[in-house]
C-alpha cells in the first residue's frame, strides 16, 4: 500500500511516518526541506528514539522523498494511486499545498481511478481535514468537485504526541515521547474499510478534539507563558517550579470541569488522563523550549482556540475560568524575538489601544471578558519577570 505524507519534519517522521509505516505502507513524503528529501531518497529509512528510560530504537523503513517546490509534478503522480493521504505541516500551511491535492484529485479523475482514498489532517486545530477540503475544492472545477465527493474523503482527526524541537547530526533521526494518540472520525471516511493499527476510530471525534485541545494543548501552553513569566525557558525547569505547577493544575481544573459538563466524560477517568499529561510534561528526558511551545501567540489567542473558547463556554455554563483568564493575560507579555507572531503582537500593543488588540486577537465581544482580560494583562506586565 502506498502513502503521500506531507511535512517530513519531526512530527511527521516521529508520529505519523511511523504509524503508517507500522501498518506497512510505502511512505513518499512531500517537503520543501531539501536535507531531508535528499537524505529520505539516499537510504530510505530513518530511526526514532523513545524519550524515556528504556531509550528503545525504532527503525522505518520503506521511505522515500518528494520536493514539492522542485517537483510537484512527482507529487502529483504520487497522489493518483495513493491508497492514503496524510498531512502533518501546520495549520497555515494547509492552504500552500491545497492545490497540489487538487492535482492530484484531478489526475485520479483523467486516469479513471475510483479507488476511494482519504485525505487525513493531522493537525493542531480543530476541523483540520474539512479546513484543509474546502482550500482543495476552491481548485476544483464543479465536476471535479462532484468526482470528489463520491471517492476523496476529508475525516477530521486528533493527534497527539509530544515530539520537540531538536538537533541532531543526523538529519532524520528523531527523538519521540513514548505516549501516542491518533482518533480519526469515522463518519467522515470515504474507505472506512482501510483503518490502521494503533489508530482510534470514532463515530463523533469532537469530545476527543476538545479534550485533547483543552488539555494538551491548553496545558503545554499554559507552563509556556506561565513559564516564560517567571524567566525559564524550558518546560522542564518551567514545570519543575511550584508555582507553575499550580498554575497548571488550576487550569485543567477549570477545563476539566467543562469537559465533563459538555461530554459527560468519567470524572475520575479524566482525572487520571489530567495527571498521564502532567507526568509527560515533566518527562526528564524531553527537553522543549518554550520558544517553540508558546510560538504563534496570536493564533492561540484566537476565539475557538485553546484559551478563549474554554473561556467563553465555560462562563456560558456559570463554571470557573479564572485561572484561564491569568494565563490569557500573560501570552500578551510573551516577547520571543525569533516568532513573527510574537513581535507582531508587541507591536500591535505599541501602536493600538490594549482594547483593541484585544478585541482583534480574540474575537470576542463580551464587554466583561474583554475587561477582565485587560486586567490580566496589566497584572502580568507588571509582574514580568526577566529571563
């Protein structure tokens, strides 16, 4: 069975590469990345280490690279008799490579293959795959449209694996977290017959986005500005301070308890999910910056992102927030010189009113959120302390 993977970076490889190549398929990854496409087409295998005590070794095989700005021509061809299809590059690049997938759906078409594939997004959002659909189909003739339909699936999924930023001599190894989690929504599949090995497949994938979202990534998020507040600039030393910690522990409370009113989740069992997340980011042997966690403030401000969205559903259920609403107000310090998007941000709050910024960043309308985070702001700006 062949794969079309596009993103060879280190989730790509780490996570997903690695789940495909589990269940036996042939990998062709697509990337602009010159070194690894080079390096993928030289050997045609790589090697991921577990971030834990056992250091175990694990060997992918049956790989191969394809430049997209150079060739697109090869991804095109690729895509026309791939039995799957998979992203893991971030949610802005999404609509870079929709015209490649385009392509490829319109190659399928001339060649006459009905063969039903489906096209998975593996990434950190929320309706990642239909997103990514509806950048596809603005390439896509009526016709084209109507071929899709019947044979290109776009099922939303929800990844999660820590996998951080890291250096290596060797260009494709990559170092991993043991923990994995992949749910795909199964209702969206145009060949739910093909499923994967170590792959969950759920009728309703939305409880599973927002737990995750409102856990994982809230939660990494959250030791990131809380951590960056106080000076660190690593997770490890950020969540190893008890003060953080708290922070940590108080805000997945408050988006525990929304999850549990909204889904009816197991309040024990989502306790003990809570603490699994806890004990992985204090896993010693995962060094992450928190440069790279905290990077893209202003996405993580948005209003159905990981901060604001909990925020506003759980004050439409009189539930707390507080501790939200002090994190919130810290990403507004958070001043990273190498993120475009946090310098933006600082900018904005030089050259606007802070309402405004707020109002632009979040979405919001709500007078009292927008005042009450204009109050966090101000608290954390002049409780900052220097790294």
């Amino acid at each position: 069975m062949k794969a079309v993977h596009f993103g060879a970076g280190n989730i790509g490889r780490g996570f997903i590469g690695e789940t495909l190549a589990e269940n036996g398929f042939e990998i062709k990854f697509v990337d602009v990345n010159e070194t690894i496409i080079d390096a993928l087409n030289a050997r045609h295998g790589y090697t991921i280490q577990l971030a834990d005590e056992s250091q175990k070794k694990i060997q992918v095989a049956h790989v191969s690279g394809i430049n997209n700005g150079k060739d697109p021509d090869k991804v095109v061809a690729a895509l026309e008799d791939a039995d799957i299809v998979t992203t893991a590059i971030g949610p802005k690049i999404l609509k870079f490579i929709a015209p490649l997938i385009a392509a490829g759906i319109q190659s399928r078409k001339q060649h006459h293959n009905e063969k039903k594939v489906d096209v998975i997004a593996c990434e950190n959002m929320i309706g990642g795959s239909q997103a990514l659909k509806k950048e596809v189909y603005a390439h896509l003739e009526p016709a084209d449209q109507e071929f899709a339909d019947q044979v290109i699936g776009f099922p939303n999924a929800a990844v999660d694996r820590i996998v951080p930023l890291q250096k290596h001599e060797d260009p494709l190894f990559v170092s991993v977290e043991p923990f994995k989690e992949w749910v795909v929504d199964e209702s969206q599949m145009a060949a739910p017959e093909l499923k994967l090995k170590r792959v969950h497949y759920a009728p309703d994938l939305e409880p599973f986005i927002e737990r995750k979202l409102f856990s994982v990534n809230t939660g990494h998020a959250t030791v990131a500005y809380t951590g960056k507040h106080k000076g660190y600039d690593n997770i490890g030393d950020a969540i190893a301070d008890p003060d953080v910690l708290r922070q940590l522990k108080r805000v997945l409370k408050e988006t525990g308890d929304l999850l549990i009113a909204k889904w009816d989740f197991d309040r024990k069992e989502h306790e003990a999910y809570q603490e699994k997340i806890i004990g992985r980011f204090e896993n010693k042997y995962l060094s992450d910056e928190i440069a790279r966690v905290g990077r893209t403030p202003i996405r993580k401000l948005g209003y159905d992102e990981r901060f604001i969205r909990p925020i506003r559903e759980a004050k439409e259920r009189g539930l707390g927030y507080a501790a939200l609403l002090e994190t919130v107000g810290k990403i507004y310090t958070f001043n990273e010189p190498q993120d475009e998007e946090s310098q933006k941000l600082q900018q904005m709050l030089k050259e606007e009113s802070l309402e405004e910024v707020i109002r632009e960043t979040t979405g919001l309308k709500d007078e009292e959120l927008l005042q009450a985070i204009a109050a966090s702001y101000k608290e954390a700006a002049a409780t900052k302390q220097n790294a």
